[in-house]
C-alpha cells in the first residue's frame, strides 16, 4: 500500500511540475482598482492556491480552539476525578454503615 502511495505522489509531482514547466509565459492578472500584477501563470497559480490554504485555515482555526479548549478542561476534570476517587479509597469504609455483605442481591 506504501508503495503504491508513493506512485500516486511521483506521478503527481511529474504532472505538477510539468505544468509548470509549460506555464512560463506572462498573464496579467487586473486587480482592484486598476492595479495589475504581471507574473508567470504558474506563480499566479501558486498564489492563488497558498491563499486557498490560508482561507481554509483561517475557517478551520475557532472550531479547532474551540477543541482544544474542551480537551484541556475534560482532562482536567479527570484529573480531579481521579484524584477524589484515590482519596475516597484511601478512606476506610465505617463499620456500621448499614449495609449487610451476606444478603443476596442488589445493595439499595
């Protein structure tokens, strides 16, 4: 399976960088306010994908935080869960608690 990943990936890359390779020529791309950038495609290609990732993890980044931030405090209150269940371990049961340990079935 390993091997038949880095095919995919090889055969990837070739694609790519063939397109890049044919992409050379100089495009002018308008901008807001008559501003115009002129670049090779493949740069332009580039930029627009690079700001495709940073939309991307700019959605992504609350919903994240906000993940981390319930794993932090549901660690912490196991934590404090099993440090009060050690104490309560540590404390030894009182003799006449009332509970018979000879009867069969459910302790009420």
């Amino acid at each position: 399976m390993k091997l038949v990943a880095w095919i995919i990936r090889i055969v990837l890359f070739a694609l790519l960088f063939v397109l890049a390779l044919r992409n050379t020529a100089d495009v002018s791309l308008q901008l807001f306010f008559d501003a115009v950038w002129r670049a090779p495609l493949i740069l332009i290609l580039l930029a627009a994908f690079g700001l495709g990732i940073l939309a991307a993890l700019a959605a992504v980044a609350p919903a994240l935080m906000r993940q981390r931030l319930e794993a932090g405090r549901l660690r912490r209150a196991l934590g404090e869960a099993r440090s009060q269940a050690a104490e309560n371990a540590r404390e030894p049961q009182a003799a006449g608690s009332g509970i018979p340990y000879n009867v069969v079935g459910p302790k009420v």
